[in-house]
C-alpha cells in the first residue's frame, strides 16, 4: 500500500522513497524510508528538488550572485543546433 495516497499495489510497483532526502541530509535507516507508488514517488521527488533549487537561487540572491530583476538569462551563449 502506498503510504500518500493509500492505494493497493503489489510489492514490486512501490519504490522506496527517503522522507526526508539524502541531498537534504536524510539516512538510509528504516524511520526514514517509506513504500510509494511510481505515480506518487514522482510527485514527492519533483516537489523535492524544485524546493531544493528554489532554495540555491534564492541562497545566489542574497550573495549577490543571482538574475537581477527584469534580466534574463537570455544574453548568456547556448549551444546550437547545426
């Protein structure tokens, strides 16, 4: 059963998911692990990481490292198809 959203799956279609991520300085220990669905484990993961790059971008901002308001990062080389 998944723990978020309570449906039934077998074990083989739940993923182990870390509640509180090990980039956000979680252990690999049984209370901090928990039986996902895929559907769910996606949704959880994505929420996690955009939280995480919200959190650099605003730590580049206050050091002064960030865009300024109204720039974009459009001035800045891509690579290009040829």
């Amino acid at each position: 059963m998944c723990a978020l959203c309570g449906n039934g799956f077998s074990a083989t279609a739940l993923d182990v998911d870390h509640i509180r991520p090990l980039a956000d300085g979680g252990t690999d220990t049984a209370d901090n692990v928990r039986a996902l669905c895929r559907s769910c484990h996606r949704a959880v993961t994505t929420a996690q990481a955009r939280a995480r790059a919200e959190r650099r971008r605003a730590k580049r901002a206050r050091q002064g490292r960030g865009t300024l308001p109204g720039r974009t990062d459009a001035h800045r080389s891509r690579w290009s198809a040829t």
